[in-house]
C-alpha cells in the first residue's frame, strides 16, 4: 500500500514513492537492515531530492524506505512492504536505507563534520528499527548473511553473496566501528541483542589450565568485535598486548585455537608473524562470544 504515515518516529518527512512491491501485510517484520550510499555530494537537502525527487519518479524503477542526509530523514516506502534497492533476495528481507555519500569515499570522508552527523541519524534509524523488527544490533559476514542470519548488512554483501546485483556500497572505507558504537549507544547499549559482556582475558586473576598440547584449526572468517580486543604472540592470556582492535572493526582470520580456557581466532600480521586474538571463554557456546563472526 502507498505510504501514509510513518513507521520511525525519527523520520522528518514522507515522501511516497510509487516504486515498491506490496507485501499484503503492513506488519511484515524484516530480518537485515540494509546499508545504501546515494552516490551523491555532501549538501542538506540530499535527501528530499533523492527521496522526493527521483524515488516518486515512476521511470526511476528504485526505491528505499528511507534516505538519509546529515540534516533530515525521509521515509519512502512502508517498511511492510519491499522497496527496490539491493535485488529481489535483499528486498523481499530488508529495511533499505539510503545515506548520503559514495562508496568510493575514504575514512577521512566518512568521518567529516557533514558524514558524522549523517551517520548518527542513520544509526539513531538502524537501532530505532532493529528493535521494532526483532533484528540483531550487529555485522553481518557474507557467510553469516548466505546463511539467512538476522543483522545489519549492505548492498555489496548482499551483491556478493546472491549475485543479483553488482553494486559495492558504502564501500570498503565505511567507518564500521563509529558507526556500531553509535548504533550500540542508541540501542541502549547492547541493544538487547548483542553478546553481554564476558570478563576479558587480561582481567582473569588465575587462567585456566592450558591443554596439553593446543591445536590450530584451520577456518577462514571474518570477526567483528563489540568492544575493544588485544593481539597477542601466543596464547597466554596474560602476555603484553602487541596491538588492539577497536569494536567493530574487522579481523580476518585463517586458523582458531581453544587453549587456557578462551577461544583463539589466529592470522598472519602483515610482519609475517603469527598473531592470536581471544574472542571469548572455551564454554563450547557461540552466543557467549565477544562479538559476531566465530561459529556465530
């Protein structure tokens, strides 16, 4: 059905685009919140020109349910039905979101005065329909999204992984970490539906007893933390931190270790070294560890 009030409080305007599939059920909940860039400039009214400009153009054949610029939000389609934006399997599964910039931008212009105040609306919208819909306040990996999971993704992982389209937005440069932290903050802090928090290794006052003998497990993935993650040389959970990953920023991994009571993801540093990273307690659970991305 045309939209006729809206969904988020936190929409500024509507703008009703002709350009969407009907569900035939107004209180359709969805499983992914998708990330977009509008492939534009930085300036205030970028969102109601794409909203109220193109998406109501019944030739443009595209649509979201919501354009975001650094000044205002607007809503284009219902989120119970499926607007056209990331393919027939992103669409009939997301919340599509539109944000103001390009996927070939750097960090730096991600993290410019205009981005951040774009990114702190689109993260207040993320969070405010990630609890309406029952989603996950996380990163989703391609596999974990290839496997039907609920989070937040993007066009370029869904292009990736069903091959519908060919986009790459927002590009490899998004600043995933400010962004999550900001998402995280307006769902109220783990937003009900990221991993509590589990005492780090560090603050341990006795490890466990290590194995006898711990063995690497080869196992390709990709990591996202939710909170800070120290890099070690070996698996002593007391050992001097080399480096630090901040939350949500990617560790790709080749390897995982279970020893002295934590699970270990494990990759090769651009030194040539063997690094280690403990992503949360040797418990035999995936929902207790300090992130997404391992066996979760």
């Amino acid at each position: 059905m045309l939209l006729l009030e809206k969904d988020s409080p936190l929409a500024d305007s509507i703008a009703v685009s002709p350009n969407f599939s009907d569900s035939g059920n107004y209180d359709r909940k969805s499983k992914w919140v998708v990330l977009h860039t509008m492939e534009t400039g930085e300036n205030s009214s970028i969102a109601e020109n794409i909203g109220a400009g193109w998406f109501t153009n019944p030739n443009a054949q595209a649509s979201a349910h919501y354009c975001v610029d650094d000044n205002s939000i607007v809503q284009c389609v219902n989120e119970g039905d499926y607007a056209w934006a990331s393919g027939p399997t992103g669409n009939l599964n997301g919340i599509q979101i539109e944000m103001a910039g390009r996927a070939a931008q750097s960090r730096a212009d991600w993290l410019d005065d205009y981005s951040r105040a774009m990114l702190e609306r689109t993260a207040a919208l993320a969070a405010d329909i990630c609890k309406r819909h029952g989603i996950p306040v996380r990163v989703l990996t391609d596999e974990q999204v290839a496997r039907g999971e609920a989070g937040i993704t993007t066009h370029a992982s869904l292009a990736r992984v069903f091959r519908e389209t060919d986009h790459s937005d927002p590009g490899p440069n998004f600043p995933w970490d400010f962004f999550m932290e900001r998402v995280q903050a307006h769902a109220g802090g783990n937003g009900g539906s990221v991993n509590e928090p589990a005492p780090a290794p560090r603050a341990a006052s006795v490890a466990p007893a290590a194995p006898a003998a711990p063995r690497r497990i080869a196992m390709n993935g990709v990591f996202y933390p939710d909170r800070t993650l120290e890099v070690s040389r070996d698996l002593d959970p007391n050992s001097p931190a080399v480096a630090k990953y901040q939350p949500w920023s990617p560790i790709r991994y080749d390897s995982y270790v279970l020893a002295n009571g934590y699970a270990w993801i494990s990759y090769v540093s651009y030194s040539g070294e063997r690094r280690f990273v403990a992503v949360g307690p040797d418990d035999g659970r995936n929902d207790t560890t300090w992130g997404s991305g391992f066996f979760n």
